[in-house]
C-alpha cells in the first residue's frame, strides 16, 4: 500500500510567501558558501543532504491523501491538494471514463475546497463515487459550486458523479479496500477511517478532538489497534493551544503519541499542520514530539513507534 499526501494543511490554504521564501534562499546560500555548486549534480547532492526544512517546504495544501494498492486508488478528502492530484493524474496518462473512488472524513471547506479544480471531473465517461458517512452528501458538494459561489455546477462536470452514505461504524468494501468508520469529536462531525488492503491497515484520523478520557482513549486505541499506518490530526503543537482552542476539534502531537503507543501503530504522521506556523514551526512541532516520543518509549518496548511529520508530495509505503 502506497501513500501519497498531496496536502497536510489543515483550515486553510498556506502557501509559502515571499518573505519566507527569501529566508529560505539566504540561509541555502550562506550555507553554501564554501559548498562547490559547478554543477547540477553538485547542486542536487547539496540540497540533499541540506536538513529539513532549509531546503523544501511542508506545502500549503489542504488535505487530500491518495493511497495506491494493486493498482487500484482509493482518494481521501478532497482538500486543495486535489486539484495538484487531478493534473498528475492527468499527465500519468489517466484514462477518461475510469472509476475513481474518494472516501470523505467530513465536509468543511478545507476538506472539499479541491473538487471544483479536479481536473478527471472533466472528462466525459468518467465516474466520481464520493463515499462518506454524513447525509446530504451531495448537496453539500452542489452548494460549493452553486453559481454564486463557483462558475461551474456539478451538474456541468463532464464526469459522473454518484454519492454513497454509510451507516456510522459499517463496513464497505471499495475494489480491494476494506472499510470501516468511527466518529471523532469535531464540529458538525468527521469520520476516522479504518481502510484495509493487502494485508496491510492504514487509519486516516484527522479532524479529531480528544478530551476528557480517563481510560487513556481506550475506544479510540482499539478501533486503531495494530495498523500499520495512523495519519493524525496533530494540528496544535501544545495541549495549551488545544486549550485556547477548545472545540475547535483538532489535537496535537503528544496525544497523538500516546494513542499510538498504547494502541501499537507502526509508523505515526503528524498531518493537518496548523496554517499559522511556518516551515520551522511545524518542524519545531515535530522534534518536541520525537523528543516525547523518546521519553515514553521505554514504557513501551514492544513498539517501536516511527513517528513523520507529513507534508505535500510525500511518498510511503506501507
């Protein structure tokens, strides 16, 4: 199972500006000063072993995950990041009247901001199955691209677009993708995601807040139990933030730990970044958690925990 996040930012679309660009820039090149950068290939070597985030940026999209398995795609959300999946899957020599399948955790702009710009909507023959457990599933979507607030209706997308509702916690099947749903708490709520394939367990858990559990999440520890993969909303850096945030319904790295340690996930992503911190910020966020991560993991040494910080283009397999 391949996963390709195609946007990690959570509320709002952030892309890097000038000034943090020129940041960037200068400190590349006074650390290259004594770097030879003759050539391309020295240039590359250079930028590869320049150490996050100096040399690349964690994106600015809204989410959208994509997960490839036996080659048969299964899409995840339908943030900004799904416009820059639809032009690549366009140039990967997409095939127009192909099925394409997308599992929606819930509908807020962030979430489905992207579909209007996805470019395989476009194209006739195609079909769009949008599949989530909140009703009204489609005219949530129409409203988005009602004339007042977009050019163009769903109704005039060349592609044809169906809408399946599912029962809180029922199992489906997509191809080859097995399906289950838990409700997280977030306003006008979102759906974790239990989505097995080839003997492998991804959980999408973003847009989840987790407070006032005395039993240490025990019901959110098992329905994520033992997968491979836990793509989390760990939007706050500190538990003061999710404080002065409260019922926002978002969460952070350090409770995003704790679940995954006691519910024995593999490899732990640190997903839906706060748009308010810049490159460094986000990798700030990160290395408190890794130095969290260290202090915990003695209580826990049957799980050694690989904990990512997820950004736009990043490529895994599970």
């Amino acid at each position: 199972m391949k996963i390709t996040f195609w946007g990690t930012r959570g509320s709002l679309p952030s892309p890097l500006n000038t000034f943090e660009f020129r940041v960037k820039a200068k400190r590349l090149l006074m650390n290259a000063r004594k770097v030879n950068l003759a050539s391309e290939k020295a240039i590359d070597a250079y930028l590869d072993t320049t150490p996050q985030p100096y040399a690349m940026t964690f994106g600015g999209d809204t989410p959208c995950v994509e997960i490839m398995d036996g080659g048969e795609r299964l899409i995840l959300d339908c943030g900004s990041g799904l416009a820059k999946l639809g032009k690549d899957m366009i140039d990967r020599g997409f095939t127009p009247g192909s099925r394409i399948d997308i599992l929606q955790t819930h509908t807020h702009w962030d979430h489905i901001i992207g579909f209007p710009y996805f470019d395989p909507a476009y194209t006739p023959g195609t079909e769009i199955h949008i599949h989530g457990v909140h009703p009204n599933l489609k005219s949530r979507f129409e409203a988005q691209m009602d004339l007042i607030h977009f050019p163009i209706t769903i109704d005039e997308m060349k592609a044809a677009v169906q809408f399946h509702q599912y029962e809180p916690g029922e199992q489906f099947t997509l191809g080859r993708y097995t399906i289950t749903s838990k409700a997280l708490h977030h306003p006008g709520g979102s759906y974790a995601y239990r989505i097995v394939s080839g003997g492998k367990t991804l959980v999408f858990a973003t847009d989840g807040e987790y407070k006032n559990h005395g039993d240490n999440y025990a019901e959110y520890v098992e329905f994520y139990k033992n997968a491979d993969a836990l793509v989390f909303d760990a939007m706050y850096a500190t538990l003061e933030k999710t404080i002065e945030k409260e019922n926002f319904g978002h969460s952070t790295p350090v409770i995003g730990i704790n679940i995954a340690l006691n519910a024995r996930i593999k490899t732990l992503f640190l997903f839906h970044h706060d748009p308010e911190s810049n490159d460094s910020q986000i990798l700030e966020a990160f290395n408190d958690a890794g130095r969290y991560l260290e202090a915990e993991q003695p209580h826990f040494p049957d799980n050694p925990l690989k904990l990512i910080v997820a950004y736009d283009k990043l490529e895994y397999e599970v």
